[in-house]
C-alpha cells in the first residue's frame, strides 16, 4: 500500500510510512547505548577509573584534572568523578547546535546521523581500553551532538504539516526511545557491575552498531535531506509583544533548571549511593543498582501515558491547567521525590536504607517529568518567536547543558553532609522552583499568553520527546 499525500510517501507498516520503524529501530539502539553508558559511568569511576593504580594510565587526564579544578576547585576522587559525569552529560545538550549546523548547511542530516553513529560506536569501544578514557567521551558527545535534532527533523520529515498521523508517530517514536532506556541496564549495567565494566561498555558499542545498521538498511525510507545554503533565508523581525513571550520563556527556564538540576543526580550520586546505602538483597542475589535505571525508564513511559490521558479529560471538561499550573504540580512531586530519599536515609540512620524509598523516590520523580519538562519544552516550541525559533530550542538545550553541570557540582557535598542532608539539599532545588513559581504565577503566565491572530507551526518533535528523556 501507498501514500502519496505524505513527504514520505511510500510503503506504510501499520499505518506509518516505514521510515518511522527505521528511525525508532536506529534511536532505540542508540538510547540503549547511550543509558547504559549513564548507568555505569560513576560508578566505573569511583570503583576502577579514578583509583590509584588506574588513573596513571588515562591518557591526559593530569592536564584534564588540572583544567577542571582550575574551574571548580579541588576536587576529591568522589567529587572529580562527579564532576566529569556533569560536563560529559552537560555537552551531550550542547553539541546538538553544531549538529544541527552540519546537517543543515554541510553534509545534511542523514550523512551526519552516519557520522553521529559511527562517532558513538568509536567512543563505546574506546570505553573497553583504560588508557582512551578521556578520548572516549569525547567522541560520544559529538556522536551525540550529531544524532540529536538531526534524526528529529527526519522524523517530522515524514509526515505533511496537516497529517494527522504525525502526533501518534511522535509517540511511538517516543516509546521506542524509553524502551532503549529501560532495556540498556538490565544489559550494559548487569555486564558492568556483575562481570565486568569493559563487558558493558563493549555491549553498549555493539548497541551502537546495530543502530547503525538499522539505518543504513532503511536509507531508501527516508525524507530527503533538506540542505540550506548559509544566509539562503531572511529572519523574519520581532512583532509587537514577542519581547514579553521572550522574557516569560526565560524565566520559565528558572523552574526547569532547578528542578532538573536535582532530578538527573538519579543518574550520578544516587548510583554511588544505591551501591553501598540500599539494601538491595532478595534472598542470596544481590540486584545491581543499575536496574533502578530500568524503573526510571518504565515508570516515564507509564507517566507520560497517565498525563496524556488525563489532560485530555481534563480538557474536555474545561479544568485543564495551564503550563504554570502543570509545571507548579510537577515541582511539588519533585520536592516530594527527594524527600523520600531524605527520609528513607534518615530512618536507615548508620544501616541500609529499604529499598521501597528509591522506588518511591522514582515513581514520584518520573512522574515529574511530563508536568515539568514536556510543558517547558512544549511552551518554548509553541511561544517562541518566529524569528528566533532555531534560537530559542538551542537555549534550552543550554539550559539541560547548565543542569548537568550542575549536577556535577552538587555531587561534591556528597562526602561533607550525611546522606539525608544530602538529599534534602536537593529536596530544596525544587521547593526552591515552586516558591518562584507560587509568587510569579500570574505574572508568568499572562507574559506567556499568545499573541492574538499569531500564525501557528507545528511543534518540533522535541517538543513531545522533552529533552531530559532524549
């Protein structure tokens, strides 16, 4: 069967143009690569990397260790581990601009998916030898930087701009990208902990090649490639009142990077944590802590299913909140989140803490996600200017640049403040959100009202993916 009213128009499966399995198939494996190197990459630090005996043979890593606490100070073998977590996380979100610059102006978006990939299984296989340490990460976030955005476009390519199809495929795009996520540590993570790192890093490259075939395979089901020639396009001004949208996106941002800036620790210290804090025995088998990693991307897909659903009802009943609402809901899970943490540690005092807080802490902070980041990303898709659009998706994926750092630095107070101080300190990130956003409700939300008879486009993928999750 065919479809020609469609860019691509062609073969379908189940409805699709055959184009979205190859892209899901291709971004699938490249989550799975991509969390499993999450899941491992503190703990392979603070237990092998960074120790004496290892470290010596990291290639530049003395000139590396002295730029980085040049910049933030000195730093304990903990805090450096967490720290290097945080810019390696950070520049996964800031690469995507010149990602984006490659595949519009160079060598177009499917020849730099290809790079991307071939980058990635580069940086995964580099991971299994000590020495290409540093190397290796490198290499990952530039594959990173050109795969993001650039396999976007082509999903959205598919589909014509009336397509009614295009918010459905978003979703199964979606899913297949939490299925990556949730699959790669019970893989990569159980390799890495239970027999040993460089058998988890190697499968993580293996993920990366089969993504790589994957799309090689499916090139004949793709869009074109849609190469502009630099300065090719006028920007169009500001109208009258963009300013306004302008300043509440900004200050949007505010909420969002305090608020994710605690959350992503789930994928740093929590790890640390779980695997010497949380009982994690059933019987005689011990769980490896990287299975939490498995909940988290579980628990997102249900959540983002729920808050689909329920906003829909809310709808059509009238009492659908507005996205200050939204995300003012999603700061008091937050803080509720790290609370339990807190308490759990709290009450284990010098013994382990039961297992039930961490995943309370997951199904309250996953549940987080929509209300917080899909609404952020949501309103910058949908209110910003048409004249800085491009500009306003690179700031924030600046601003998930800026709360990754910032979960490497927090990681440091780990070895000063007991386990529950810990915790709670992030517990405040949040409270720290609401607080802003309970004495700036109103005025935010009437700078974010749109402006009348405004032309409307159709939201960038991003926009329904969120950025924490992609």
């Amino acid at each position: 069967m065919t479809d020609t009213t469609t860019p691509g128009a062609g073969k379908t499966l189940w409805g699709h143009p055959v184009g979205l399995a190859v892209l899901t198939g291709t971004e699938l494996w490249e989550r799975f690569s991509y969390y499993g190197m999450m899941g491992l990459l503190t703990l392979y630090m603070t237990k092998q990397a960074l120790l004496p005996g290892h470290v010596e043979h990291i290639i530049g890593f003395p000139g590396f260790r002295a730029v980085v606490e040049g910049v933030f100070g000195p730093l304990t073998t903990l805090a450096l581990a967490s720290q290097i977590f945080g810019l390696y996380t950070g520049f996964i979100y800031a690469t995507p601009i010149v990602g984006g610059l490659i595949g519009d102006r160079l060598l177009g978006q499917r020849r730099t998916v290809i790079l991307g990939t071939l980058l990635m299984a580069g940086g995964h296989i580099l991971m299994t030898f000590e020495p290409f340490f540093l190397l290796a990460l490198l290499l990952l976030i530039l594959g990173a930087g050109c795969i993001k955005g650039n396999m976007a476009v082509q999903v959205g390519a598919l589909y014509g701009k009336d397509d009614t199809r295009r918010t459905r495929a978003f979703g199964i795009y979606l899913i297949g990208l939490n299925v990556g996520a949730f699959t790669a540590p019970l893989i990569v993570g159980t390799l890495g902990e239970k027999v040993a790192w460089h058998w988890g890093f190697g499968a993580a490259g293996i993920g990366m090649l089969i993504s790589l075939v994957i799309y090689l395979l499916g090139q004949k089901h793709l869009p074109p490639d849609t190469l502009k020639a630099a300065g090719s396009e006028k920007a169009p001004g500001l109208r009258k009142g963009e300013g306004r949208l302008l300043a509440g996106l900004m200050l949007l941002l505010i909420p969002y990077i305090l608020v994710f800036s605690a959350y992503q620790q789930a994928w740093n210290i929590f790890m640390v944590w779980a695997d010497t804090s949380v009982d994690m025995t059933f019987g005689a088998f011990k769980a490896p802590v990287t299975w939490f990693a498995t909940l988290d991307g579980i628990l997102t897909i249900l959540a983002v299913f729920f808050c689909v659903r329920l906003w829909a009802w809310q709808a059509r009943r009238g009492k659908e909140p507005n996205d200050v609402g939204k995300i003012s809901f999603g700061m008091i899970l937050g803080t509720l989140s790290f609370l339990f943490l807190a308490g759990g540690a709290f009450l284990a005092g010098s013994g382990l803490t039961a297992i039930i807080f961490p995943v309370l802490f997951f199904v309250a902070a996953d549940l987080m996600i929509p209300f917080v980041d899909t609404v952020t990303m949501s309103a910058f898709s949908r209110s910003a200017p048409a004249a800085l659009g491009t500009t306003m998706m690179g700031i924030f994926y600046l601003a998930t640049f800026v709360t990754n750092v910032t979960v490497g630095w927090l990681g440091r107070f780990y070895e000063t403040l007991s386990h529950a101080q810990f915790w709670l300190l992030h517990a405040g990130l949040s409270a720290a959100g609401l607080l802003f956003l309970i004495l700036l409700g109103k005025p935010l939300t009437r700078m974010l009202e749109p402006i009348p008879f405004a032309p409307t486009a159709d939201p960038p993928i991003e926009a329904t993916l969120g950025a924490s999750r992609g």
